[in-house]
C-alpha cells in the first residue's frame, strides 16, 4: 500500500478538500469584503461582522467535532474491510448532532444581547450584532448537518461530493450577498448587513439540501434511524467530546482575540476581523493536506501500515510546505490590494497593515500543526489533541495575549500570541508522533 501514497493519490483527495475548506470562510470572507464597502455604517458593520461570526464560528467548531469522530472511525473501518459493519452508525451520528445544534440554538436565541455585550460590543455595533445574528443563527443546524455528511464521504475516501457541496454554497453566497446587500435598483432594496446574514443562512440551506441528495443517491449510507445503538457510537461520543473540550480551548482563544481587539477601538476590531478571515482562509488552504492526512491516515492505521503512515506524514509535510510558501509569497506581492478588497476605510487598512506581515510570516508554522492535526483526528488520537490545545491555550496563547496588554502592545500581542500559540501545538504533535509511530516502523 505505500507505493499508493505519491503526488497523484495524496493530491486526488487534498485537491478537493482544499476546495471544499476554502469555501468554508469563503463565505465569512465574502461577508467581510462587502459588508466593509456599503455605504451605511461600514465600520460598525464591519465590526459586528466580525463578532458574530467568530462567536458563530465557535459553535460550529465546538458541536462540527463530530465530522472528524465519524470520518476517522469510517477511515479504519475502510482500512481494515470492515465498512459493512457500521452502517447504523452514520445516521445516529448525524441525529446526535443536529438535536445538539438545536438545543445551542434555542438557548442562544433568547440571550443574544448579552453574550455580545459580554464580547465588549456597544451601541451601533451591538444593534447590528443582534440584527446579523438572529438571522444566520437559523442555519446552524444546516451546517451541522452538512459538516456531518462530509465527514462520511471523507471516511469513504471520498472528497469530491463535498467539493461539489462547497462551491455551490460558495458562489451562491457571493452572487446573494452583491443582490441582498447593495439591493437591485428597481426591484430589491439594499438590506446591507441583514442582506449578508440572509445569503449565508439561503446558501446554507442549498448545500444541505445538496449533501442530503448526494448522500442518499451516490452511497449506501442510510440516514434512516435504526436501533440498537451502534457499539463505536461509544467510542464517536468520547472522541467527539475530547475535540469538543479541545474546540472550547481553541475557541477561548479566538473569543480572547475578539474581544481585546474590540475593546481596542472599532478600527482594531476591523483590522482584527479582515486578519483573522485571511488567516481562516490560508487555514483552509493548507487543511486540504491535513484532510488527505486524515482520510489517508486512518485508513493506514486500519490496515496496521506503519510504513506507510510514516511515508505519508512526509509527503503531506512536503506538499503543504510548498503551499504555505506559496501563499507567503502572494501574501507580499499583493499586500495593500488585499486590504482595499476588504475595507474602504483608512483608519481599518492602516491598523491592518500593521499586522498583516505576522500573519504572512506565521503560514509555514500554521502549516505543521493544522496538518498535523489532521493526520491525528484520522488516527483517533483526539485525547492528545485535546491536551495539547489546552496547554498551547491556557500556557501559551492566553498568558502573552494579557502580557501584551500589560505592556501596551495593543493589536501586536493579539497576533504574538497567535504566532506562538501555533509554535506549541505544531511542535508538540511532530513530537508525539515520531515517539510513537517510529518504533513501530522499526518493528515492521
């Protein structure tokens, strides 16, 4: 099986996925860069883009885990011939977590005001903040539900579908959010902000719509509940609850950030969101070599291949690296149009240009860990995952975000700390895995 593992195997599976990623802060991207251009309350709504969707990309984060337990478990099954003695499980995963999704829903719906206070929004920010969110809330589920299937398909070696899912959701978004927010003169109204949470929460309702058809028609995974319940549910609930132990740390982090930008000033809350979307969005760049890691790497694991787990650990390392250089070399060349793409307003472009340079900087770094924690969910090691986003959290990232503030950094520790917080995750999963897999291949 190692010699399946080249350019052409790894790229058949990371190319779609890297698509498929891309379209995920595709569409806060898309949200930022026209919401920062409207004529009415660009700063504010810029800002309260920004809040909204890290607090939302939170609960998609911390309740999503469940595509990674599903993907991994189907990997090993794939692996070792076994994929017919699951099939219960993909549907008990899925209800689990859409009724999980539902209960986050309607215990947000009711408090929305406070939780964005509590992230330091005031006035007209805090106004658009509960605007925005009241909408795009409602295809929390939807997203769910989709992360959920692909997670299936990517088990099944499978990242095609959810590139197809990806980039119909993508672009519907982007022609909705140019219709809904600057309005069509003679036939629709600009609805600005509202415009933009209104083609997320219809694109939303597209994709899942899409996945439900592919997954019915293009696999024999029913989403038909059948009971006894399966006997890896137990293993998909301990291993969806360690990564949602280890989303809550990361996702401490990203609030962290969130809220010390914004009470730095609205500019800052603006730079801070066009920063932190570029960053998802290289994020999801390179995670299309984390999912070939993934999908790859849990199908090894199944078949006892250490030879070729490890083959496939440098591979991918290789192929991201180029990718990361890649973009840090992009990164530079388009520097300044990159800001004007987002924001139209002076004061936001001379705070984030300040700091795009350690973004820039930091992509190689990002690269090892984000890949490496794919590799990981696809060989079930989600206990160590959740402790090394622990310690790199509440020991890295957390302790020089308030030194910086101590030491009046301003927006320059809130991406220090970024940059280090990366540092101790990478690095501490290049450890754990050269401990554990090379004496293995040792021993082969």
């Amino acid at each position: 099986m190692s010699s399946s593992i080249n350019f052409k195997s790894i790229n058949k599976l990371a190319i779609p996925a890297t698509i498929a990623g891309i379209a995920e802060p595709l569409l806060s991207i898309t949200d930022t860069a026209i919401v920062g251009n409207i004529s009415e309350y660009s700063l504010e709504s810029l800002a309260a883009a920004g809040i909204v969707g890290s607090f939302l990309s939170m609960l998609i984060w911390i309740l999503g885990q469940t595509r990674s337990a599903i993907s991994a478990i189907i990997s090993q099954y794939v692996g070792a011939n076994k994929i017919d003695k699951i099939q219960s499980l993909p549907a008990q995963a899925i209800y689990l977590n859409i009724s999980l999704s539902i209960i986050v829903l309607l215990s947000t719906i009711f408090i929305v005001e406070e939780i964005f206070v509590l992230m330091n929004a005031t006035g007209k920010v805090l106004e658009l903040c509960i605007s925005y969110y009241s909408i795009r809330v409602w295809g929390f589920p939807l997203t769910l539900f989709v992360f959920a299937v692909m997670g299936i398909f990517r088990g099944l070696q499978n990242t095609y579908y959810p590139m197809l899912i990806a980039i119909t959701g993508a672009v519907l978004n982007i022609v909705l959010d140019i219709i809904l927010v600057y309005g069509v003169e003679g036939y629709i109204s600009p609805l600005y902000l509202e415009g933009a949470a209104w083609a997320s929460l219809i694109a939303q309702g597209v994709m899942a719509i899409m996945a439900f058809i592919l997954l019915i028609t293009k696999t024999d995974i029913s989403l038909a509940l059948r009971f006894p319940m399966h006997p890896e549910l137990g293993r998909l609930i301990v291993m969806s609850l360690n990564l949602f132990i280890r989303a809550l740390a990361l996702n401490a982090a990203m609030i962290l950030a969130v809220r010390e930008a914004t009470a730095l000033g609205d500019r800052f809350i603006g730079a801070h969101t066009i920063a932190i979307n570029l960053w998802l969005f290289s994020a999801f760049f390179i995670d299309g070599y984390a999912a070939a890691g993934n999908i790859m790497g849990g199908k090894l694991l199944g078949a006892s291949n250490y030879n070729g787990l490890w083959l496939l650990a440098k591979k991918i390392m290789k192929y991201g690296l180029i990718v990361s250089l890649g973009l840090v070399v992009l990164g530079f060349i388009f520097y300044y149009p990159i800001g004007r793409i987002f924001s139209n307003d002076p004061s936001v472009l001379e705070t984030f240009y300040s700091i795009f340079f350690i973004l820039i900087l930091s992509m190689p770094l990002n690269m090892v860990a984000f890949i490496f924690d794919g590799l990981f969910k696809g060989l079930g090691e989600m206990k160590y995952l959740r402790n090394v986003l622990l310690i790199a959290s509440f020991l890295g990232f957390i302790p020089i975000l308030f030194l910086g503030k101590f030491l009046g950094w301003g927006i320059y520790g809130i991406w220090v700390a970024f940059t280090l917080w990366m540092f101790i995750r990478g690095g501490a999963l290049i450890w754990k895995f050269r401990r554990k897999f090379r004496p293995l291949l040792q021993n082969v």
